[in-house]
C-alpha cells in the first residue's frame, strides 16, 4: 500500500475518505445491532414504547444499508456513492429510532458533524441538507405523539411549529459553522500534508544518506558523524553505534580526532588540530560539499581527512557533516614514482631537464644564496664512441659521466642530464674546486665494457665569485668554462674539432 504522507493531497483526501467509510461502515454495523438489543430490551420489560415491530424494521433497514454500503465501500472505493450511503444510513437510522419513539435530540446534529471527517465541502453541504429534511419528516411524524403527551393542550401543529423553528436555526447556526470549519480545515490539513511530506521526505533522504554512509564506512578508515544540532558524534564504524554528546563550551575537538592525534607526525600535528577544530568546521563548510587535507600517520603512512556536509540549512550551513580519514599511502607511493619519473632521465636516473628548469624557478623566486654553484659538463668523444664502437658505447660513457658526477655532488646538491652528452649540476658549497676535483678523479678510475677511457669537460660558476650575477649569466660563466676545457682537451689530445 502507498504511504498515505507520500501521496499528493488530492489523493490524500480520496485515502482518506475510504478509511473513514471503513470507520462508518462500522458504526454502521454497530446501529444495525441496536435493533437485536432494543427487541431483547422490550422482552426484559425495559423499553415500554416500541414494539417488536419496530426492532425488526430497524434491523431490516440497517442490514441492508450495511450491506450496501460495504459492496459500494470494496467495488467503488473513490467513489463518493459509499460516503453518499454512509450518511443516508445514519439519517434514516435516527429516524426509524424517532419513530419508534426514542428521544433523538443532539444525534440529529451528530450527522452533519460527522461529515466535516471526509474533509469535501460537498459532503458537508448534502449531509446538512439532507439532515435537515429527514429530521424535519422526523418531527413532522412525531409530533403527534409527543404532543398527546401534553397536558397544556398543545397541538400536534403546534408541537411541529415550535421544534421545527428550534430546529431550523440550530440547523442554520450548525451549518454555518460546519461551513467555516470545514474550508478552514480543509487548508490547515493541506498545510499539515505538506509539511508531512517534507518531514517524510527528508526523513527519506537523511535516511538514503545514512545507508550511503554506512556503506561509506566500509571504505573509510575512520567515519564519524557529527550532528551541530544536537551537538554530538557517532562513530559508524563502531559494531554499536552510540551518540556521544559535545561541548562546545570546553570541547574543540572530538573524540576521534583526538585518538587519531596521537599517531600523527609531530611536524604535522598543528596543521592536523587545526584542520579538525570542530569550533570552525561550519564556517569552513559552509556553501562546500568537502573541505580535506592529508597528514602522515606514524605507523600507517598517508591518509586523507576529509569532512562532508551531509544536511545543510537553506543558507548553506552544515547542519549534519560526517569526518572521515582513509589511507593513501600506495596512493602517495605511486603519485611520488610517477613524479621522479617525470623529473628522471631514464638512461642515466639523473634528474632531466624539466627538473632542472623547475628547481632554477625556485631560484629565480626566492634568490641565490653565496654557496650556490653551477657546474655545467660535457662527455668528450661520445660522437667518435657512437661511430666507432656503437650506441652502446656511447650509452656507457654516458652512464659513466652520470656515476662520476652523482657520487662526487653526493648530498650537497642535485645533478642533472640536460641533452645527450650534457649534464648541469646545482651544488651548495664553498669548495667548488674540490667537487671538480672529485669529478674528474672518478671520471680517471672509471673502466667499461665497450670504452676503457672517460673524459669529461667541466665547467662552474660560483655566485660568490659573480655576486649580483642572476641564474642566466652564471650559466653563461659555467657553459664558457666548460667550452674552455673541452678545447683544452681537443688541443692536448691533437684532434681537429673540425674533422
């Protein structure tokens, strides 16, 4: 069956109909059992002024509108011929009663009243009409009887006279009203429905978000829902889950995040307590969907802390966030391999050159301190190994020059292959000397497979030495030294450059 909060109202007002019918089909039956007890009341000598007679014709009467009404109620249900039914029953059923001589007075007001449940204007207004008639035939055919009862002399005309009049402005009075609270309740229930509706509805949606998040739980390392309306939290991943209340007053962090404090890095633990101040959450939150940041665990690696509105007001802010933390070490892991990918030459694992154009902009930003040196190498006779000998060869000396280079920098710097034979060093040092030095005393040592000899050119620049000098003009000094030695090699070694 529909939930009846989940209906429109028009279709409201049909469900509601139907189980007033079922309602009145039971007071139905209850009227039918009036005229078995009445006959066994005549029997016990309690009722004086009725006869079997009548029991049976109340009985008779009422099982067939029962019956009637039941067929029409079950095979029609949104039809209004059952309330139609429903209404003429208790109407006849005072009248019968009337007849025989029981004293209907409020009763005859009840019907109209009754009628103001099926919440239609239209009902109302057949239900007070059609009152009205039959109690009119009512005291029309009881007057006679009640006014032989009289000692003053009063006629059965005048009997009818007086109680109609009584009667026809309390109908009139009843009416009116019944008008008024039957358009006033109309729109109050219509209102009720909505709001109904939208308590359901959100009840439904806080519900869907609720099975999302447990499923989200599963997922999560950590998943605490904090409610700012009630001021407390709930771990969803505890086997039960308790509200634990907040206090904002003396409290700027919850339970989790202070268990989850303990095992952070301590470079990080104030960018952590600051993240999770709950005192600041809905401001952060506010016209968001997530605000997140990630921190190492000691023991665990890198996860991701996240907090998510889940309810907000219609200005934006979080009613119901949820805190999360998952891990994403491999993640990091893997995002970290592929940027020393991006940042390695693959043939040497020195870094390349959009490594170096992305270190020199951090000098170009922040400047040059006394201690930087740029050394700027170049393998000499690769040309005549690839030739002679082969790439593979020419990949060895390559190789060579780029293990030379990386053990004489070693931690005081970073080394870099820029082109094919070329290579760019950044050091921190004051002995720049002592790294050439090194450089060429492992390039002396080194021995191939393919080459038993390595020579390299080497030049550097020193902003000591070039104070005010940018990045630009030290790589013009360490390019011409290196230049200068490379024709010092050709020199020494009798080979013509131009051959």
């Amino acid at each position: 069956m529909k939930n009846k909060l989940a209906l429109n109202f028009d279709d409201f007002l049909i469900y509601n109909r139907n189980k007033i019918n079922e309602y009145f089909n039971i007071v139905l039956c209850i009227c039918l059992a009036v005229g078995p007890f009445s006959a066994l009341g005549l029997w016990l000598g309690i009722f004086r002024y009725i006869t079997y007679f009548h029991c049976a014709q109340v009985t008779a009467t009422m099982l067939i509108l029962c019956i009637t009404h039941y067929i029409l109620m079950r095979k029609y249900p949104n039809s209004p011929a059952a309330t139609i039914v429903s209404i003429v029953g208790l109407d006849l059923f005072l009248l019968l009663l009337s007849m025989a001589h029981f004293g209907i007075y409020l009763s005859w007001f009840l019907v109209p009243l009754l009628s103001l449940l099926y919440v239609n204007k239209k009902t109302f207004i057949f239900a007070s009409a059609f009152n009205y008639i039959i109690m009119m035939i009512s005291v029309w055919i009881s007057s006679p009887y009640y006014a032989s009862l009289r000692s003053d002399g009063l006629t059965a005309g005048g009997r009818f006279l007086g109680v109609a009049v009584t009667y026809t402005i309390e109908s009139l009075i009843l009416f009116f009203v019944g008008i008024l609270m039957s358009t006033l309740s109309s729109s109050h229930l219509q209102e009720l429905h909505e709001q109904f509706n939208n308590i359901k509805n959100h009840e439904t949606d806080m519900q869907e978000k609720m099975e999302i998040l447990d499923s989200m739980a599963e997922i999560y390392d950590n998943v605490n829902l904090i409610n700012f309306i009630n001021s407390t939290e709930m771990s969803l991943r505890d086997d039960t889950l308790v509200e634990r209340p907040i206090d904002m007053t003396i409290q700027d962090h919850t339970r989790m995040t202070q268990n989850i404090k303990k095992s952070i890095m301590p470079d990080q633990i104030d960018n952590f307590w600051k993240f999770t101040t709950i005192t600041t959450v809905r401001a952060r939150l506010t016209h968001k969907k997530i605000i997140t940041d990630e921190f190492i665990d000691i023991e665990k690696g890198w996860f991701r802390a996240q907090y998510i509105a889940v309810d907000a007001t219609a200005d934006g802010i979080p009613n119901i966030v949820i805190f999360t933390t998952r891990n994403i070490d491999e993640e990091k892991q893997r995002e970290e391999h592929l940027i020393r990918i991006s940042m390695t030459d693959e043939l040497t694992r020195l870094f390349n050159r959009r490594c170096y154009d992305e270190d020199i902009s951090i000098y170009r930003e922040h400047g040059l301190t006394n201690s930087f040196v740029l050394f700027s190498i170049d393998v000499n006779g690769l040309k005549n190994a690839n030739d002679t000998k082969g790439h593979a060869a020419g990949d060895e000396l390559i190789k060579g020059a780029a293990d030379c280079l990386a053990a004489s920098v070693g931690s005081k710097g970073k080394a870099y292959r820029t082109g094919g034979d070329e290579f760019l060093a950044i050091v921190h040092t004051d002995t720049p000397e002592e790294i050439l030095t090194n450089i060429r005393n492992k390039a002396s040592e080194w021995h191939g497979i393919y080459v038993d000899h390595l020579s390299m050119s080497i030049g550097y620049a020193a902003y000591s030495d070039n104070e005010g000098a940018s990045i630009d003009d030290l790589e013009h000094i360490a390019d011409s030294k290196m230049y200068e030695d490379k024709n010092k090699y050709y020199r020494e070694n009798g080979i013509d450059r131009r051959r």
